[in-house]
C-alpha cells in the first residue's frame, strides 16, 4: 500500500517511513527507535559537516525517493554477477535475502549463513550477542539510518576452529523503476581458530532510476583467527552507494580487507578497524578507478588500543575525467598501545587536467614506543617511460594501459583467489579502453 508522504525534506521523509513501518520490521524496536532518534538528530551531513565536506550526499537526495524493496531481477540476470564458480553464493536484492537464487546447498560443518531476519526468529545466541554492538549510532547518521530501517541482510556464522575453504561470495543488486532508497545490513561472526575468505560485490542492474544504497556490514575475529575480506565496487551511474564497514579484531587475529572501487556514480566508504588486543596483524589495501563525473570517497579508520599491533594500509587511485576521488585515512595508537607498528600510503595518478584528487593522511598517537609511517603522492603519468614504450613499437594507448596496470599491480597482487584477481585485471582493462 502506498502512503502519500507530504513532508518537505528527506530527513522527515525517512521519519515518517519509519514510524510507519517499524512495527513490520525485524528485531528490537527499542533499539530501532533509539537509532533514528539519533539520526534525526544527526541529520543528511553537509559540507559543512568535516567528514563529509568533499561528498555531498545531501544534494543527490533531494527529490523524491521510494522505500520499497521489490524484487525485480530474474535468474537469467543474476547468474552472470556470480563471477566466482566454486564459492557459496549469497544474493542480497535491494537489501532483502533471496535465498531461492542463491547457492548455499551442502555448506560445510561450522558454517551458517540465513538472513537477518530467520537470524533474529531463531534466537541464535551468536547474532544476539552481536548484531547492532559495533557500529556506533552516535557516529554517523548512515549507521544510525541503517540500524533504524534494514529490513533484511545475511547472517555468516564461521564456528570454532572451522575453515571454510571455498569463499563466501554476497552479492549485493540493486535495481529500480523510480528512485529509491535500501538498507542493506551483514553481520559477520568468525569464531576462534577459524578462517575464511569473504567477498562483497555491489552491483546495479538493469535500473531506470537512482539507487541509494546504505550499506552495513559488522564483521567481529575472534581469537586466532584468519579472514580474508574484499569488496567490488560496480554500481554503474545510477548507482549511489554509502558503505559502512565496521571490524573488531581479537588476539592473534589476522584480517586483510581489499576495496576495488570500479563503477559508482557516488561512492562512499567508512571503514573502520578496531584492535581490541594483543599481536593483532592488520592489512587494509584499496583501489579506485573513476571516470566521467564520477565521486569517490574512502575513509579509513585504523584503531590501534592494545600493544604489540601491526597495521599495514595501501590505497591507490586512477582519477580520469571530471571525477573527484578522496582518501582520508586516520590511525589512533592509544596510550597502552606500545610497541605498535602502523604504516599507511596513498598514491594516485591523475590522468585529465580537469581530475580531483582530495589526500588527508593522518595520525594521532599517545603511546611513545611505536612505529608510525604515513605518505601520500598524486602525479601523472611518467612521460619518459611512455616514450620508451613508444620507441619499442607499443602505441601512445596501450604504453599508458600498461602503465597503469603496472601502479595498479601493487594492489591487485594482494588478492589470493585467482579468479577473482582475474576478475579485477579485466575490469580495470574495460574502465580505461
């Protein structure tokens, strides 16, 4: 049933849509009320908003928006997006679980994967323990939105001391007739001694409208154990994406997380690591390609709260066009954090004269036995070895696809699954044709 909305701005749109739905949805409505509450209060950030002073989110939601979460694709459409043949496949339509497309039969011992909302029926200890205790709804007006209005997302469950050897592939679709907004949630629990390798892909499909997809995912490693985690970014110009990634990493933990950003005509990424103890071992390495009048916005936060921690970040940008790209990237080292070892590098290559580039590496440390590095370089690309390419029979074209294959290596080397490291090369090879 539709329901006439005749408030002024999208901030009581989303109110209104709330309080009328609130009672349909899943989980603790205290919880739900308490979440929108702060993001009435928190508001659409601006630019006047610091975090937010290069995306301006406000104006791409001004107009009308839908809340309707409809499936619309068919199977045929769907099959080509799981790129991965020998993986269990998890298909997340405009934010709701559609386990009828996707590929779960014979999961293996120690592994559970269902949606938010069977998660929720069941009682399974695991999700009330965790679901909604990471992401800060006081933070950021997204999560809090997100918190208050998911209707739907994927519960991954990997038991203790379980290794899950082929990957656990989410597909997030988006598709719309008219414009619309979607709050897709995962929470993801790794269990002591286990280990995984996880994959979010974002995709729009065949879509007629704008796409504002507001994307939550909580991962928490326990003790000892090993995840892999990548995102692939192809939301298409009709897609607008605010993806929040929220980590809390436990002793002896290893987490590696890679962000490829391809498509989106918006992007933005919150990722935040928090080392909560001991001999921690964190990776975080990101690639963005933009084109047109692309936006694109990482930032990263690396929270280093005990001793004896390693954090290593990489972000690399190919800016072409009109688009901007920004990383702004943060590591805390608290006092009790000694003997930390933190690094962080942006790089980026600017390829039009008409092409921005926004770098604000930062740190902030309290402890005084520590190892702290960050740097940030943006140029073109080198014109003397585009003449020596040249001077070897390769044309004006193909000497600068392969130099940008070449800065763009570092990054992609680090993905371990072959296939979905080919998967990359060939989209960075179709971006720059």
């Amino acid at each position: 049933m539709e329901i006439a909305i005749k408030t002024s701005t999208i901030k009581d749109k989303l109110n209104f849509e709330f309080e009328a739905s609130k009672l349909f949805l899943f989980g603790n409505t205290q919880l739900r009320d308490k979440a929108m509450e702060s993001f009435y209060k928190q508001g659409i950030p601006t630019r006047k908003h610091e975090e937010y002073k290069y995306t301006r989110v406000d104006l791409m939601l001004k107009g009308e928006f839908d809340f309707s979460t409809n499936k619309n694709c068919s199977d045929e459409q769907i099959e080509p997006l799981k790129f991965l043949k020998d993986a269990y496949v998890v298909i997340i339509e405009n934010g709701i679980f559609v386990e009828g497309s996707s590929n779960l039969q014979n999961l293996p011992k120690g592994l559970t994967i269902c949606s938010l909302v069977d998660a929720e029926k069941s009682n399974s200890p695991v999700f009330e323990k965790h679901y909604a205790q990471y992401a800060n709804v006081n933070a950021d007006p997204f999560i809090a939105l997100n918190t208050a209005m998911t209707k739907d997302g994927v519960f991954i469950h990997i038991a203790k001391n379980a290794t899950i050897e082929k990957p656990i592939h989410i597909i997030h679709i988006s598709t719309a007739f008219k414009n619309t907004i979607i709050h897709p949630r995962n929470l993801i629990v790794v269990d002591e001694n286990a280990q995984a390798k996880i994959i979010e892909s974002f995709e729009t499909v065949d879509s007629k409208a704008k796409i504002f997809s507001n994307a939550l995912t909580e991962i928490v490693i326990d003790e000892n154990a090993i995840v892999d985690h990548y995102k692939i970014q192809d939301e298409k110009e009709l897609g607008y994406l605010v993806n929040t990634t929220q980590v809390i990493q436990q002793k002896q933990s290893v987490f590696s997380t890679h962000t490829f950003t391809l498509s989106g005509s918006l992007v933005r990424n919150n990722l935040t690591l928090v080392l909560d103890d001991e001999h921690i071992e964190s990776h975080l390495n990101g690639l963005y390609l933009t084109v047109g009048n692309q936006v694109l916005d990482n930032h990263t936060v690396v929270d280093h709260r005990k001793p004896n921690c390693n954090s290593n970040e990489l972000y690399k940008g190919i800016i072409d066009g009109k688009s901007t790209a920004t990383f702004n990237g943060k590591i805390f080292v608290r006092k009790d954090a000694q003997k930390t070892n933190a690094f962080q590098s942006n790089k980026n290559i600017l390829l039009s004269e008409d092409g921005t580039i926004n770098t604000k590496p930062q740190l902030e440390i309290y402890a005084d036995d520590v190892k702290c590095s960050h740097g940030t370089t943006t140029g073109k690309l080198d014109e003397e070895k585009i003449f020596y390419l040249r001077a070897r029979g390769i044309g004006t074209i193909n000497a600068k696809k392969l130099l940008m294959h070449a800065f763009a290596s570092e990054v992609v080397n680090t993905v371990k699954i072959e296939a979905l490291r080919q998967y990359i090369e060939d989209e960075i090879s179709t971006t720059f044709e």
